[in-house]
C-alpha cells in the first residue's frame, strides 16, 4: 500500500520555525499518550483502533446486515459528531448518487438523516419519501438529551408505531448512546430497543469508529473490517514521536505556525464533490476541538472547482488572511476519456485522448501554482485513492493531528463549552423548567 503523504513545499514555512516550535509537538505528544492533557478523560480514541470492543463491533455487522434485508430505507437520526462522521464515509465510499441508483446497484437502501436541524418542512418533506417503503431508524445521541435529535424521534418513533405497530416498530428502531445516562438510555430499556454503547471516554467529534459511526457505515456496504485497519495503521504510524518522521504531527505543527503568523482561516479544498462531507466533518472536529479562549483557527471547506467559480476571487485576491489544505486523490474512482469530434464546434479537440481525471488534476496544478502565487499557503495531503483503508486512515490522521494542535494551541481539544450557550437561551425562550 502506499502511504498517504504531506507536502508543505508550497507553505512558505521555513525549516527553522519548524526547528523553534518542535519542542511543543514533543510536549503536545507526551500530554496526550501519557493521558495527563487537558480533557485526557476522553481520550479513548487514540488506542480504539486495537483496543475496540469485539462484542460490540460483531453486534453492529449483524445488525447491518438484518437491516441491509428488511429496508428500503435506513433513517440516521442524530447532529453533529452523531453524524457527520458516518454520513462523509458513506458519501466518500460509495456512489455520488447513491439514494437515487437501484437497490440491486447500491446494495443497501436508501439513506437519509435528520435530526440535525429543526426545520419543520425538512422532516415533513422527509416523511413523504417513506409511504411504501420499509424502514429502519438509527437514533445516535451520547448525551441522549440533545433536542434536535429528541424531536426527529419523537416524531419518528410515532410514524413507526403507526406505520408497524409497537411490536414490530422495536425491530426496526435502533439506538445508539450512553451505557447508562440520559433519556434516550432509559427509553431504550423501557421499550426494549436493540442498543449500542458510545463509550464514556469518547466524545461525540471522536466517535465515528465506534458504534456511532460504524453501524451506518457498514448498513450501506462499507467494509468496515479494511476501515478499521487503515486506521489501526493509521493509529501505529502517525504515534512515532519525531515529527521528521510522522506527517500528522507536521500538518498540526504547520497550521500552528502559519495561525502565529496571522493565518486565521483554513479550508479544506477537494476536488471531489463525494468529499464534500468529508469537510462537514472536519469542520466540526476543528471547530469544536481549537475554537475556545478566544483562539482558534476557524475552519472553512471548498469543494473545487466548482467554488472557483464563487470563492476563487477572494482566495486569490482578498484579505491574506488565509491558508489552504487541499485533500488530493491520485487515483479516481473511475475516468474516462474525452473523443476527437470532427466537427471541434465546441473547440475541445486539444483534449481528445486525454481522461477527465487528468483535466482535474490539470485544475489542481494551475490552481495552486496561481494561489500560491497570491501568497497563499497551501498544503497538500496525497491520498493514493478512495477506499475503506485510506478513508480510515485518513480519519484517524485528522482526529490525531487536531488533538495535537489543539494542544500546541493551549486549548482543551476535547471540551465543546461553548455549544452550551444557545442551548440555553433556546430553553429559556420556550419555557422550558429548571434552565
Ligand atoms: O462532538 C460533539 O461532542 C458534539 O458535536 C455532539 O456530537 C453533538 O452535540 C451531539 O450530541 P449528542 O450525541 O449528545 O446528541
């Protein structure tokens, strides 16, 4: 296999700022294997990749697969780290239209979310798409309390109840939270729902090779077994502590120096729309994890080259405030080759004979080549391709280089205070008792 690889060449970091702040990629490595960090109580991501719960991952491939045969449609409730993480694998790893291919081509049904938001006419446009299907629902709450997901499955749980019955609705919803906190726990007991753990030192941005993230994966098709070893390869080679050597702790390094350096915005830039939650996920896992006293990188996404059209100028021209990391995949999917036309109407005969894929890269180069010379640093992650083993080990990448960030920041990368807020005033303002 070949490795996923960073290159900072076009970064405009200089060796000797690596040299000066190396120290703390040391400290920061040392907080976080020797759990005596800030937030080490939930740091039990770092070892899950060897460490995980058999039992419990042998429970998720049954149930995947009980479920990929009685459903036409397989419902995720749950916000933030309760789905993204599982909805940017199932978007990475399987057709960019996966919903709207035939069962026979997907495999798995249909796939939808809600409960990460409260807009009325997405869940009653939602329920439109259901009347003749049969359905299953995943709710993923850590907490159990949090009120989007709350409300999804309040309503859910009572189209299921009319739709199958009390009895049969208990095989087709299933749960996923806290061993013993929160309503959703006791609920789960009372109606005798099949239910999975989310384990008490992993927080919900974390979470995505636990039950929370692996049950959806693996209901639409994924291997979750080579996801599981790319990140267990992931977890051995991104622990060395030299940061020559492992180019996790230089990617956290990096954007630590560029941020000193006045560098303020990130975005995450891909070249394949089945990526795009891939960065819906990253933001929450950067955003959450750095975002707090007052510091933090604010972490953007651009999904090229279609926002070259829109965010181009400004990444170009604008304020220089601002770096990007662009997720680069040498191999696509699939290609194909553009024709000769006789008629070259449309003046695209310089193509012909050459493949999609190589007009992308083409994208890649020439944009980067300009927005470096707009004087913005760019820093290139090169994934070999697609697939369960990169998507894994990618995953794992992020997740140790943002607690490690974190850490050179002076942040506790593993808190989220501030999400409280609005919480609540929410509360407040709907008379909710003892806010
Ligand atoms: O990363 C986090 O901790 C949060 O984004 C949570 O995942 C999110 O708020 C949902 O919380 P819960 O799983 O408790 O419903």
């Amino acid at each position: 296999m070949n490795k996923i690889a960073f290159n900072y060449s076009n970064s405009f970091v200089k060796k000797h700022e690596i040299k000066h702040m190396e120290s703390l990629v040391h400290t920061s490595h040392e907080l976080l294997h020797k759990k005596i960090g800030a937030g080490r109580e939930f740091t039990g991501w770092i070892n899950l990749p060897k460490n995980y719960n058999k039992e419990e991952y042998q429970k998720i491939k049954n149930s995947a697969s009980r479920i990929r045969e009685n459903s036409d449609v397989f419902i995720i409730i749950g916000i933030g780290g309760s789905y993204l993480g599982a909805r940017a694998c199932i978007e990475a790893l399987n057709h960019n239209f996966y919903n709207a291919v035939s069962k026979d081509k997907r495999g798995g049904p249909e796939i939808y979310y809600v409960g990460n938001n409260i807009s009325s006419s997405y869940i009653l446009d939602l329920l439109d798409l259901f009347e003749d299907k049969d359905i299953t629902i995943n709710i993923i709450s850590k907490s159990g309390t949090t009120t989007e997901p709350a409300i999804a499955f309040r309503l859910l749980k009572e189209y299921m109840e009319n739709k199958y019955g009390k009895e049969e609705s208990k095989e087709r919803i299933y749960v996923t939270t806290d061993r013993s906190k929160g309503a959703l726990r006791s609920l789960t007991e009372k109606e005798g729902y099949t239910s999975f753990i989310i384990p008490d030192d992993i927080g919900g941005r974390y979470s995505i090779l636990t039950s929370v993230g692996l049950l959806p994966i693996a209901v639409s098709g994924i291997d979750i077994d080579m996801l599981m070893k790319g990140a267990l390869e992931g977890m051995n080679e991104y622990s060395i502590d030299d940061i020559d050597r492992n180019i996790c702790y230089q990617y956290a390094l990096i954007r630590n120096i560029l941020y000193n350096k006045g560098k303020d915005i990130e975005i995450l830039i891909n070249y394949e729309p089945y990526l795009h939650y891939f960065s819906e996920w990253w933001k929450q896992l950067y955003g959450e994890s750095e975002g707090k006293d007052n510091k933090g990188i604010y972490p953007a996404s651009a999904n090229f080259t279609t926002d070259l059209h829109s965010l181009g100028q400004l990444i170009q021209d604008g304020k220089r405030n601002l770096f990007e990391t662009i997720i680069h995949i040498e191999k696509p999917k699939k290609d194909m080759r553009i024709r000769e036309d006789k008629d070259n109407l449309d003046g695209l005969n310089f193509l012909a004979g050459k493949t999609i894929d190589f007009v992308n890269k083409k994208a890649f180069e020439g944009t980067l080549i300009a927005h470096t010379k707009g004087q913005v640093p760019n820093l290139v992650i090169n994934v070999p391709e697609m697939n369960e083993y990169y998507f894994g080990k990618l995953i794992y990448f992020f997740q140790k280089a943002c607690a490690i960030s974190g850490y050179i920041l002076g942040v506790n990368p593993f808190n989220q205070p501030g999400v409280e807020e609005y919480k609540k005033n929410m509360f407040r303002l709907l008379g909710k008792p003892n806010v």
